[in-house]
C-alpha cells in the first residue's frame, strides 16, 4: 500500500496542512495554525512526526512554532522580537485587552526580523534568518545558537541584498553525510559546509567562465560565476554530488557539489523563476516552473501554466501542462512553493501565490487543484512518515 502523505504549506496567515488519503486522490485541509504568522517555510521529521514552521516579518519577529502531536497544538520558540512586542510592552493595557502576556524579549532581537528557511540533519536543526545568519538547535527547536563561523565568513561584509533583503532561505543537507550541507543566500550566492558547519566555503563558480557573457543586470552570471541571486536549490534524488539551483537568471546544475555550475537553461521559457524539485530517487529528473520575467510581471509565459520536467539533468525539457490553467493565468510561484514527495512514481506539489495548491501523482503528467483561496502560498513541502 502506498504511503499517505502530509503537505505543510506556509502561507501569508499562518500554517496548513494538507492530508492525502494512501491513493493521493483525496486530501483534507486543517489550519490556520501558528497564530496567523507569516510562515515562510515548513517542514517535518519523518522518523518522529514533529512539525516545525519558521517565518516572522517586521512586526511579529522572527521565530519558529513546533508541534509533537501533528500538528494538533503548536509552540513558539521566539529567536528576535517584532513591533508587537515593543507594542505591547509600552501599552500593557492594550496587551490585557488582546489577551497577550508579553514575554521576555527573544535572545536575538536587534539581529535579525525573520525566519526564511528550515533544514534537519544529524539530529540538528537548522533555521536560515534575514538577515543572512544561520541558527542551530539541538534540542528540537527550543533553544538555538548562530553558527558564528557563517557569519564571520570572509566575504561576508560585501554580501548584497536581494530584493526582499538579505535572506538565507535555502539550506539543503546531503542525505548521506550530516556533516555536509549546502546554503542559498540572496544576493550572496551558495555556501557548502563538509565539517558541520564549523567552516564554510563559498561555491559560484561557473563549469566555463571563458563561456560567461556579462549581462547587464546585476543578479546575472559574470566575472566566471553564476549570479548570486539563488532563488533556491535542491539535492538530487540519492547520495552523490548533484546539485540544481534555480537562479535569478538561469538555472544550473553541479556534479561536484557546487564547485562548478553548468549553465542548463536552454531550451526554458524564460531564465527566470523561483522554483525547483528534483526527483526522490532518479537524480537526472528534475522540475522548475518558468515565469516571464524579472519585470514583465513574474507570471507564466503567455499567461499559460507549466511546469517543465527534465529527465537527463538539464540537457533537455519537456512542458508539463495538463489539468493546468492554460489561459488568463497570472500567478506566481514563490521559491519554497513546489515539493516532492518520496512515492515511487514521484508525486509534485506546488502553490501559488493566488491562494492554490496543485498536485501530480505521476510526475507531472498530470495535475490536479487539491486546494483553493488559501492565502498567499509561501511554501509547500511533503512528509511521509517512516
């Protein structure tokens, strides 16, 4: 019998989750949780079914929720206060009112104003912030600490912020190696760890940078490296070294664990997008969906949806469009927003920022709505337990 699965899916107003039947024909929606914070990105333990939500903005700080009972109750670990906490701190009468209790402030506060990513290895886990600081906890998200020597990195002073700030949104860990780990910082690029995190080394390089024509954006490939503007970025199905990351202008592939990309955006659309999945256990198959521009409003080209499947790594593309909107579709797709889960025939998940969330079990043959007018959709991953 084939596994149910759970999809976490952050939005604008809190966490939901999505629960197949075994077929993944069916699914129920339950939420919002987490108070209707704004949940950048969501995932789960497969082996102990705990739930963890990060995300936060200027007024609520940054943080993250958990929950031990699937999601039934959630609680707040609290890294860095937001404007409600000064808010309710100077007025406790309003605060009485609202029925808050102010807290003590969150270890962090001055640091940074929100949690972008999420990321579970060797019984760590791990939470990328904006500003670009990376945080550890080794107590199941209770308490954490900064992994100062990311932090302290040499280059650190000349990362550039990407449109929506500094943000370390990506964090991808080897699933044959606890001690390996990959990051995707905008505008900074990708960072790899082989120690644990205990040094780290910046990795943009391109495969041929006699090949590299400058551009005249800013988030483009030049001087030999990709642009450091990564929208996000995955491990390939299986141990190994591949790599794929959708840029800002392109999407790459490494075969040597980041050390050098190859540019695998021919034959796309578009070079922009934020997306992209990789198949649990084929490492040529991939996913991206295209959107049609930087600035021609961040929609599908020509108002049609598809997402776009390779199966030989990049060399080749193939649209996938059935049960997808092929007229009058604007919306967006943001960087977390699209996930696999580990079914033999791979399921595809993704969410848009019009409040939907599609899925194929046949992946990407086929497609079907299994959610609709959830707000925002800021990120979607899948569990299957163990």
């Amino acid at each position: 019998m084939e596994d149910a699965v759970t999809l976490l899916v952050g939005t604008t107003k809190g966490g939901f989750l999505l629960r197949s039947d075994p077929k993944r024909q069916d699914w129920s929606l339950s939420g919002p949780f987490c108070s209707g914070w704004p949940i950048n990105h969501a995932i789960g333990d497969p082996a102990t079914g705990y739930l963890w939500a990060a995300g936060g903005n200027d007024w609520y700080g940054a943080g993250v929720w958990t929950s031990t009972d699937d999601g039934q109750t959630w609680t707040l670990s609290k890294l860095a206060d937001g404007e409600m906490d000064t808010w309710m701190r100077n007025d406790p009468e309003f605060a009485r009112m609202m029925g808050v209790t102010p807290g003590a402030p969150g270890p962090f506060t001055g640091r940074v104003t929100a949690l972008w990513s999420l990321g579970l290895t060797g019984g760590n886990l791990y939470a990328g912030a904006k500003p670009a600081t990376l945080f550890r906890s080794s107590d199941s998200g209770t308490t954490w600490e900064p992994v100062e020597a990311l932090s302290d990195h040499p280059t650190a002073a000349d990362w550039q912020p990407g449109a929506v700030g500094l943000t370390l949104h990506t964090i991808v860990a080897d699933p044959a190696d606890s001690a390996r780990m990959w990051l995707a910082i905008s505008a900074a690029g990708v960072f790899a760890t082989e120690d644990g995190g205990a040094s780290w080394e910046r990795r943009n390089r391109l495969s041929n940078a006699e090949a590299a024509c400058d551009h005249p954006h800013p988030a483009a490939p030049k001087d030999g490296e990709t642009g450091h503007c990564v929208h996000n970025m995955v491990h390939a199905g299986g141990a190994g070294d591949i790599l794929y990351q959708q840029n800002h202008h392109g999407v790459f592939r490494s075969r040597n664990g980041g050390r050098s990309w190859d540019d695998v955006t021919e034959g796309l659309p578009s070079t922009f997008g934020f997306p992209v999945a990789a198949h649990p256990h084929a490492p040529g198959t991939l996913w991206v969906l295209p959107l049609n521009g930087d600035t021609q409003g961040r929609y599908p080209p020509d108002a049609a949806a598809a997402v776009w499947r390779s199966t030989d790594g990049g060399d080749s593309w193939q649209a996938c469009r059935s049960g997808l909107p092929q007229q009058g579709c604007y919306f967006t797709v943001l960087r977390q927003a699209m996930a696999t889960d580990r079914h033999d025939s791979a399921g595809v998940y993704f969410g848009t920022n019009s409040g939907s969330v599609f899925a194929s079990r046949d992946a990407g043959d086929s497609w079907q709505e299994i959610a609709r007018h959830l707000p925002t959709v800021l990120c979607v991953e899948s569990l299957q337990r163990n």
